[in-house]
C-alpha cells in the first residue's frame, strides 16, 4: 500500500503497486480515516464492485477516469 499525506490527502492508496487483491489494504485506509479527512484510491480500472461496500460503511465517493488505464477515487465519510 502506498500512503502518501504530501498529496493533500490523509492516504492515498496505488491499487495498481499492490501484488494480489487490494481490498483489505482499500478498506485499512479507508477505515482509519477521520471526520473530514478524504483517501485517494488510484486503480487501473473503474472500481465498480467497491461502491456498494462503501455507500453500506457510510462513506461517498467521487470518481474520475484521468487515462485509459488510471482511475482516481476519491472517498470521504458521507
């Protein structure tokens, strides 16, 4: 997992450099967020099957797709 604080961001997650499935590293970052802070989550696709996960754990999101392969996430309590 990469954590990165220098973005603006409380972290920042390249889904893209973790070797195996990324999920539990999404959540750990997600999960230790604070009231007002905002994650980063960076994917090589459009992260479709996290948006039910995170609209259930109270969280919003906002995705924007910056090249054919990087999707960014960015993910804050609701």
């Amino acid at each position: 997992m990469s954590v990165d604080s220098s973005d603006g961001y409380a972290q920042t997650v390249d889904a893209r450099a973790i070797d195996g499935e990324p999920f539990s590293d999404i959540m750990a970052a997600i999960d230790s967020l604070g009231d007002g802070e905002t994650a980063l989550l960076i994917n090589s696709f459009e992260p479709k099957p996290l948006y039910p996960v995170l609209s259930r754990k109270g969280y919003e999101y906002d995705t924007t797709q910056v090249d054919d392969d990087e999707w960014r996430v960015t993910i804050s309590h609701a």
